[in-house]
C-alpha cells in the first residue's frame, strides 16, 4: 500500500483534532471534534473553511493554449475574459466524463485549471496525450500553491476585513481577483462546492498556507472537513465525480448530457469544431436514456449510493448519492434524507417513486432541487408528502 500524500495544511487539521481518512490517495479530514451536523450548519448560517489542496492544480501556457484547451475542455475556453473563471468537463471520445473542472483566468499569460484529487494523475496524462502537435505546455502545480475554501453568509465580510477592501470581485459568481492580504498576494475566486452564494477560493503560495489558515481562524470562520463538504454539495444538487460523473453501475460511460448542469459546461460553437467527443455530445442534446434527479426520501430511513429505485415492479435505476442532512428549524436542527438518482428519462419531478432500503421499499419523491439561494442565504427545501 502506497503512503498517502498530504496537503500543506495536515498540521493545521492535526492541531485542531480531526478524524483523518484516506480520500483519493490523500490523508484529509473528515470531520472535527465539532462534527459533521454542526460543521454544515455553520456553514449555511455563518463562515466555513474547507482545505481543498488535494484537488489537483494545473497551469497551461503557451501560444497554442486556447486552441488546446477548446479541444480538451467542454466550456467555450475563447470567451473567457481576464478576471473570471467557467466550470467544465474533460470529455472523452464517446461523450462520457474523463473529469469534471474548473478554469480560471487570473493572470493573461496563462490559464489555471482545478481538477479532482482522485484524477490529476489520469487526467495530466490525458492532456500528455492530446498536447502533441500543439505549441503550449502544461504543468503540476499541485505541490506549489495551497487551496483553502471559505464559504457561508459571513465569508464576504470576514475577506472585507482582513484585506481592507470594500469590494473583493465583481458580485457574480465565479469573478476573480488578486489582493493583498497582509502583505501576502493571494489569488481570490468567487467559487465554491457547497451552493452558498457567498463563497470563495483561496489560493496561496505552500509556504504561506498554515499562516493563512490561522488567520482566518482568528477572524472567526470554523474548519469543516470532508464530511459536511458532502452533504453541503448533495444539498446544493452539485454531481461528484465517481458518482454522478464517471462509469455507471454497469460499466459504462455516463452521458455528460445525463448530468444538468452540464447545460452550464457544454459549448457546441463553430470554435469548438476539435472538441473531442463532439459528435456524441450532439447526439446527447436530442436525449438520454437516463439522467440524474433530485430525489428525497418520505418514509422514514437513509438511502445510499447503490441503493435501487422502483415505479411499482419497474426498475428504474439507482441512488448515486445519498445521505442525511440537517437544516435548521425553530426547535433546534432537523435531519432529512436526500440524495441523487440515476432513473429512466421518462421520469417526471413531482413522481413519487420507492427506494429499495435493505430489502423494504420506503416511498420518495422526485423533486426539483434540495434547497434555493437568495442573494446572501441557502435555504433549504424541505418536500412535505
């Protein structure tokens, strides 16, 4: 069994108490003594951190970047401006999903790509393959810059203060900027994993990472591990790779099409002409045989990927995510079931279904989402049978 990497913040998480675990290959933690209930909850109600340097970070440079990258990336790379970042997919030939990304544009020279831990391995191999003939380069840089996530309604006042600015990015998501914390030149993303509007990416030189870590800790955000960072994005309806990205129960490719959001990651232009798997993503826009739904459970109990999903003796598929989460109600947090399902197309949002729960078929509902947001506030929805 090969050692398990660390990230530049594995003492911060040692200090702090947490459950350590084997996540891609990386030692991270799960959860802290305050646990994974009340690390969600701070998070909608208030300010959290998340270390998110496992995720692999690449920088591409180089005359010929952009004609690469609208090969290699589903998002239209060409309309990027400086300043602003695009969620993608990395397709493969037959229209499934070799990843799933995030490309940001801080600087003009050069583009910065964010992949998943899991992956950076099989995916900087994927761009070995394809980079040929093409004059650009693209490098890891996973080891040399830190990745901290601060989301939650108090993150944009608690980023205000410590840099001494009165605005931080233009107020849309995925706008960027450069700012100056305490002397420190620190890359800022209006981005994140857990569909709090209020929520941003740090990124920072190793050798300054415990240091910003602890700062903003002293400003008041609490650490939250990997625990809440999952049921915070199966509440926001956010896929995970692995899940609802990747291969199916079957062995087969998910159709990126299958997913929702990939409305938001898919460019079909005339300048994605090279786009690989194009062909296949055409076919899909005319539809799938299955896709990804909202799904939350009405009878008492908890499903779990894999669990399978019936209309009456019809199968229609299966629970690629799920688990409990809690939300706040007058009387204290209450917890709910909820997760994703890969059904048959022919589903319809309002279907009652039932999920097979360790041989007792419990009845859930197809929803629309889990929860919305207003400007500042994630608010649960809470499906009444």
């Amino acid at each position: 069994m090969s050692e398990l990497k660390r990230t530049q913040l594995y003492n911060c998480h040692l200090e702090a108490g947490a459950s350590m675990v084997d996540f891609g290959g990386w030692e991270m933690p799960i959860q802290y003594p305050s646990k994974i209930v009340a690390e969600h909850l701070c998070t909608r109600t208030a300010c959290s951190l998340f270390d998110v340097s496992h995720m692999g970070r690449v920088r591409i440079e180089g005359p010929d970047t952009v004609a690469f990258l609208q090969k290699v990336l589903s998002s239209d790379v060409a309309s990027l401006k400086l300043g602003w970042a695009q969620y993608c997919i990395i397709p493969n030939a037959e229209g499934g999903a070799v990843d799933d990304a995030y490309l940001y544009r801080f600087e003009e020279d050069h583009y910065f790509l964010v992949i998943n831990a899991s992956n950076t391995d099989k995916d900087l191999a994927h761009f070995a393959r394809e980079v040929e003939g093409y004059n650009c380069t693209v490098t890891n840089v996973t080891a040399d810059c830190a990745s901290i996530a601060i989301q939650g309604p108090d993150s944009e006042a608690l980023l205000k203060g410590f840099a001494g600015v009165e605005t931080l990015t233009e107020a849309r998501r995925n706008a960027l900027n450069i700012l100056d914390f305490e002397g420190r030149r620190i890359k800022l993303a209006r981005t994140g994993y857990t569909g709090e509007p209020l929520s941003y990416e740090l990124f920072v030189d190793s050798a300054e990472a415990e240091w910003l870590w602890n700062r903003l800790l002293e400003l008041g955000a609490k650490p939250a591990g990997l625990g809440a960072r999952d049921t915070l994005r199966l509440e926001a309806g956010l896929p995970l790779y692995g899940h609802e990205m990747g291969i199916d129960a079957d062995g087969k490719d998910i159709p990126i099409y299958a997913v929702p959001l990939s409305r938001f990651a898919v460019s079909l232009t005339e300048e994605k002409k090279d786009l690989i798997g194009r062909a296949a993503l055409e076919a899909q826009t005319q539809g799938v045989e299955k896709k990804m739904y909202h799904i939350c459970l009405i009878d008492r109990g908890v499903m779990r990927a894999g669990m399978k999903v019936y209309r009456g003796e019809e199968e229609l598929g299966y629970i690629t995510s799920g688990t409990m989460v809690p939300y706040m109600t007058e009387n204290g947090s209450v917890n709910r079931s909820i997760g994703t399902a890969y059904l048959k197309s022919d589903v319809q949002v309002g279907d009652t279904v039932q999920i097979d729960v360790r041989g007792k078929k419990l009845k859930a509902a197809i929803v629309r989402c889990h929860m919305k947001v207003d400007a500042t506030h994630a608010i649960p929805v809470v499906y009444q049978a």
